[in-house]
C-alpha cells in the first residue's frame, strides 16, 4: 500500500504576528516553524495503517528548502520518503496551491493520500478537497477513524450535530481531524534512520492565483472589559448584565 | 459575463438552518448593491416544501435539485449538483455558509468552477463591480483583505457574523427545479448516519455558547456546565484541555483545534484563555469570563468578568438564571 501525506510548515502558534512594511503579508524573519497539527495527525494515521498493511509513506510539501527540517521530522516519525514541491511563496493562495499539488500527484500511483482538514496558518479547510476533486478521486473529510480492507476505506468523520459512518474505493483522498490518530514522538533510532531516508526537491511551474491579497489588518482591539465582582456575590450584578445589558434572559 | 448572486442553503430536519438564513440575508444585501437579484440553491430529497422560507429570507430566483441520492450532503455528490446549478445561473458572488457542510461543499465547488474562495469571511464589500472579502488567519490575530483575480468569487460567511433580512420578503418567487443526473452522484457509501437529538443547539450557530476548562477540576462537573448551558438554551463548548484529558468530546472543543464560534454571548467558565483557545471565539459580540485567577488571559479580552471559583459561581448563576427567566 502506498500512502501519500501532505505536510506544510506553518509559523508555530504561539508566534506573534506582525504585519510586514508591504501591508500585505506577515514579517516572516523572527518565525519559528512546526508542522501544522492536523498533518501531524494525519501522518500518525498513516503510520499506523502502514504497521498494519505494511506498504511505505511519501510525504509531500509545496513550500521552500527549508521545509526539510520539518519534513525530516516526519521522516523519524515513520514516513520512507519525501518530496518537496519548491515554491517561496509563503501566502500562495490554496487554489493555486490544490493545482500544483494536483499536477504532480496525477504522476504518482498512490492508495491513500492524506492532508490535515486545514492548515492552522491561513485557515482555509480547502486544499484536501479541491485536490480531490481536480483528480476526481472520492473524498472522506474530517475522518476520524480509518480502516483500510482489500481496496476499500472505510471511516467515521465527523458532521454537524454527529457523526456518519463511510466507504469508498481505494484510491482515496482523507482530511484529517483530531482524534484520528495521536501524533507520533520520534524516536532516537527513527531520527538516525530519518537523516538517510531519501529527500527529492522538485522544481514546479507555479500555476495562476485566484485571490489577490490586498491588505493585512490587527483585529480591532475589544472594548475594556469591566470586572462585576468576586465570588458568588456577584451573580446578582451578572444575572442584571444577561438581562439589561444583553437582553438574553 | 457573469453577474447576480447566488447562495446555498443549508438545511435540516425540513427546516432551513439559521446559517442559512444569514447567508441569504448577505446575498440580499449583496444583490441589491450590484442592483441584480438572489439565486438561490437547494439540495436534498424531498426539499420543494421549503422554497417560501427560502423567498422570505431572501431569495428571488431558487434552484431546486431534489434527489433520494442526495438525501445527506455529501462533498463530491451535492457538489457536483451545486455545480450544475451554478452554470445555470452564471453568478459573480457565489455564498455558503461556514459550517462543517459549507466547509465541505465550498472547496469542492470553487475547484470544479476553477474560481477563489474565501473561507469563514467576517466582511464582504462591493465597490462598484469589484469585491474584497475579510477573514481571520493565523488562529485570528490577523485579518486579510482579498480580492478575485476573476469573476466568480466563492465566499463561505462565519455563522453569527452576518444579520439575516432584518423583514421577511413579500411576494412570490421563481422555483426552477433542476434534473438531478444520476453519474453525478457521491461515491462515498454512506454505511450510517448517528445524528444528535435534533433539538440539541449546534455549537457553530448558537447565540449562547457556554464553555468549561480546567477550572472545573474534574470530568463530572461538566454537568454545571450543561445546567448553565439549557438554562440559557445556549451550546456546550470545552477547552482543548479537558479534550485531551478526554472529559469531553472533540466536537464540543473550541480553539484552533477545534470549532469557531462567534456566538452573541460566549461564557467562559474556568478557562484560562490560551492563544488556542482564543482562535476559536475571540470573534464572540460579548465575552463573559469565570475564573478564579485575576491574572487569566481571557479577562484581557472578556467584556464582563467574574473572579471566583467556577464550582461556585455556576450553581448560583444557573439558579439565579432560572429564576429570572421564570420572574
């Protein structure tokens, strides 16, 4: 079984953001990388269908040459290979993105081809789908559980309000979301072993963006907020806000 | 030349969801700027009963596609059916909502029509024929303008965020109902559907969302949290701790890992307000905060706060809630 998943780096949460001198795009100099949870997530899925069914992982990231530090990361985690799409843009906007993704896969003879539901950088829960549908390959969105059985995946995602039960044919592509799988630890060994699994850069032609960004803003800043009180003898002043000031009750 | 609006509706159990109702609301508002009218888009089995609610909240024109195949939502297979209506209509401005369904069917629609999307927008403008839409990245710290290289633009609206018709539409609409073709349907086998009591408030739409954390000290005090919640009639939302530790469901989790909600009155109680708990609310009108900690991050970015101990608080706050709703 061959598994493909796709990892992008993205600014580690806690990085705070500054707006660069363009208006247009975050000051990227002081940021520190990681890999955006949900793949995480997704790999570890991987990982464990692999022990499984045997079979090895390709990972597969859009991104700059620096991204080999968090794709050898994932290589100790259990991955085979990587392949690095070279792009330096940053802020590629994800139709653009799903197409060079797409252009390359449509090479590649794969089972299983995985991406977090979103990547927790831009936010935009898109690039998994719209893959799939440029290589009109089924789509299992926000799986939480898989089972791979002969050339059928079957998997529990979430929706609205519960939770539904899925199948479809192998090949297919499956966007993560938590309780997937828990993210893996490297080991001392997977990270020796990780340092000679092969890594291929791949020049791409970049393909047209949809969106244009114009501008970057801070949020505006929320009204000061005011204490009502301490302790239990403040319920009365908060049961009076829910209902003079807010008029919920 | 693309022109006019076009909006999909989101429904269930026969009714429209109140996500839906925004959406239509936008789009209105919308089409009345480009001084073209709303189209709107209905999918599922048996949905020709909800055309006038559809009209009432905005819709001029709606696109009927009723099928038993498209009885649940699917990516690929109510995808493809939005896609077949859209090229009847030929919209600039193609509008979802952000919910799961939204989230799903969106990308699926912009890939097929090779168009932008904007997710979980907060803002859209018109200016003359141009559209910039505003939404929130990196966990909400910051917020993007885009623009549309080319027409159409697909924008999926944050629930909560855009005000529905502030009166219903009079009138009568024009119902067209589509061919549903066959080939276009999911390949996804739907094996079973496990849906929640339907009455249950859905978190990403609710007006009141209220929210446990660690302050809560252990997993079976989250039933003062559920007491607060139905007394209010609001949602049941969980920081990503008590997630982890496994008190509560991943679907009840707000944050960046989680579910956004940008509900009317968000109540946070014993939680302390990490960054990744943030990302998923910081977008809430009004943010009320319970903990016992003066120093917690969520009284810097609450609109009224209560320093106390939640186990206290909230028995009293529930019983003072109740009997002033029954005052």
């Amino acid at each position: 079984m061959h598994q493909v998943v796709c990892i992008k780096r993205v600014p580690d949460t806690e990085t705070k953001v500054k707006i660069g001198s363009d208006g247009k795009s975050i000051d990227l100099s002081s940021v520190k990388y990681d890999i955006s949870p949900y793949d995480e997530i997704a790999l570890a899925a991987a990982v464990e269908l692999k022990e499984k069914h045997g079979g090895e992982i390709t990972l597969l990231t859009l991104g700059p040459g620096e991204a080999q530090k968090e794709l050898r990361k994932c290589l100790a985690m259990g991955a085979d290979r990587a392949v690095i799409l070279k792009d330096d843009n940053p802020f590629r906007d994800p139709a653009s993105t799903s197409t060079m993704l797409a252009s390359y896969l449509s090479t590649v003879t794969f089972d299983l081809l995985y991406f977090g539901n979103k990547a927790v950088d831009s936010d935009g829960s898109q690039v998994g789908i719209r893959v799939a549908q440029k290589l009109d390959l089924p789509v299992i969105s926000l799986a939480t559980r898989i089972e791979v059985n002969d050339k059928e995946v079957t998997a529990h995602r979430e929706i609205e309000g519960g939770e539904q039960v899925v199948a479809a044919d192998l090949p297919c592509v499956i966007t993560a979301q938590k309780g997937l799988s828990e993210p893996r630890h490297a080991s001392l060994k997977g990270i020796m072993a990780a340092k000679k699994k092969p890594l291929e850069e791949i020049d791409i032609e970049a393909t047209g963006e949809k969106l244009e960004i114009v501008s970057m803003e801070t949020p505006p800043a929320r009204t000061e907020g005011r204490i009502v009180g301490e302790g239990v003898e403040a319920v009365p002043e908060l049961v009076r806000v829910l209902k003079e000031e807010l008029k919920i009750l | 030349m693309a022109q006019g609006v076009l909006a999909y509706v989101e429904h269930r159990s026969g009714e429209l969801k109140k996500a839906a109702r925004e959406t239509l609301g936008e789009g209105k508002r919308c089409a009345t700027t480009l001084g073209t009218s709303l189209t709107a888009v209905i999918a599922g089995n048996n949905v020709e009963g909800l055309t006038a609610a559809i009209h009432e909240a905005g819709a001029d024109r709606i696109l009927v596609v009723s099928h038993p195949s498209l009885e649940e939502a699917t990516t690929d297979g109510t995808g493809r059916a939005v896609v077949a209506a859209i090229k009847e209509a030929d919209p600039a401005l193609i509008l979802f909502a952000a919910t799961a369904e939204g989230k799903d069917i969106a990308p699926y629609v912009a890939s097929a029509l090779d168009a932008g999307l904007a997710t979980d927008c907060v803002g859209l403008t018109i200016d003359g024929d141009s559209f910039t839409a505003k939404r929130p990245v990196f966990a909400g710290k910051s917020l993007i303008n885009v623009k549309p290289v080319d027409l159409p633009l697909v924008a999926s609206l944050r629930p909560n965020v855009f005000p529905v018709l502030s009166e219903p539409q009079t009138g009568s609409p024009e119902v067209v109902n589509l061919p549903f073709d066959d080939s276009h349907a999911s390949r996804l086998r739907i094996k079973e559907t496990k849906a929640v009591a339907a009455d249950k408030v859905e978190l990403t739409e609710a007006s009141i969302v209220v929210s446990g954390g660690r302050g809560l000290q252990a997993p079976e005090n989250f039933g003062l949290i559920e007491g607060l919640a139905d007394a209010l009639g609001a949602a049941v939302g969980a920081s990503r701790a008590i997630v982890d530790a496994g008190w509560r469901p991943h679907e009840e989790q707000v944050g960046q890992t989680g579910k956004t909600v940008s509900p009317q009155v968000y109540i946070a109680c014993g939680i302390s307000g990490a960054i990744q708990h943030l990302a998923g609310m910081s977008t809430s009108q009004t943010i009320i905060a319970i903990n016992k900690d003066q120093e917690a991050p969520i009284f810097g970015i609450a609109t009224y706060g209560l320093v106390g101990d939640a186990l206290e608080v909230i028995p009293a706050l529930t019983a003072a809630v109740k009997a002033a709703k029954e005052g």
